[in-house]
C-alpha cells in the first residue's frame, strides 16, 4: 500500500485526506496512536468518548505510546491508568479548573464545582475501564492482524461476555 486515506466530515462536508498530511499537521506523528486513539475514542467496536479534535489536542502522544504494546500486567495496569487520565483529558471541559485523572475525580468536579447534573456526568472509572480494556483489545487485534507469531489476547479478560456463541460488551 502506497498511500493511506482517511475519510473525514460527514453528509456534504465529506472529505477525503492523506493520512501522511494528517500526521505531519501535528507536533508528534500521530500515526504511532492512530490505532489507539481510534479505539479509545470511537470506533466500530467502542463507544464514542470525546471529540475527535480533543482526542488529538489532549497530548495522546504521551499517555497512548505503548498502548496495548505491553508484556506484563504491571505493564497494562500502567497503560490502562494512562488511558483514563487520556481520556478524562480528552472529555474534560477546557473551563474547568479542578485537575482530575480519573473519572470518578472528574465526576465530583463536575458535580460540585460546574454544578452539572447527573445526566451530564461522564461514566464512572469502573465502567470506563471495561471500554478501556476493549479498546485495548480491538488496538492489539489491529496492530497484530498481520503477525502469526502474535499472542492472542482472551476477549473474556477484556471487558466482553459471550452469549450464545457471539461477544457482547459487558
């Protein structure tokens, strides 16, 4: 493959741009979190977390780099904690004051500082964490696709449940 496009916008503002330009449009080579970013964010198999302009502006560089590149579990445990504080970064609302890495900090910020309501909180760290582990998954899945000799990761330890043949999120 010479040359790789990426579809932007929607009804009459589609738009189609290299995703060489898109990289170098940024301060990091975004190419080496797209995967991530894609998954953690939104994608076909996770929910849809943030903004695509707060997902790149949010420094993905330096919480995503080994994202679903790990050996062991202390190593996980680090890249999952990572991609919270990522993504509370990439949900926070740039007025709020309070610094917070975790959704639960978030949530109380929210809820007692900008006085939001319930309805307009972001989920909790528990449930954040079972998007986390399956974008996580979805990541390693894409970026090993290729590779034979790649360690097949268990859905089931990854924020799925199977039914009757077929994975669900739990």
């Amino acid at each position: 493959m010479l040359k790789l496009w990426m579809k932007l916008g929607s009804g009459h503002t589609t738009r189609f741009t290299l995703m060489d330009t898109l990289a170098t449009a940024h301060e990091f080579d975004v190419r080496r979190v797209l995967s991530a970013i894609h998954h953690l964010t939104g994608s076909d198999y996770t929910s849809n977390v943030g903004t695509k302009y707060a997902e790149l502006v949010s420094k993905p560089e330096h919480y995503l780099k080994n994202f679903s590149l790990v050996s062991t579990e202390e190593d996980m445990d680090n890249s999952l904690r990572a991609a919270e504080e990522y993504l509370v970064k990439v949900v926070r609302s740039a007025s709020m004051n309070v610094e917070s890495k975790t959704f639960d900090q978030l949530r109380f910020a929210m809820y007692h500082f900008n006085n939001s309501g319930i309805h307009d909180l972001p989920p909790t760290s528990a449930s954040i964490r079972l998007h986390i582990q399956r974008a996580f998954y979805n990541t390693n899945l894409q970026l090993n696709c290729l590779n034979a000799l790649s360690k097949q990761l268990n859905p089931l330890l990854f924020g799925y449940y199977e039914e009757n043949g077929c994975l669900f999120p739990k």
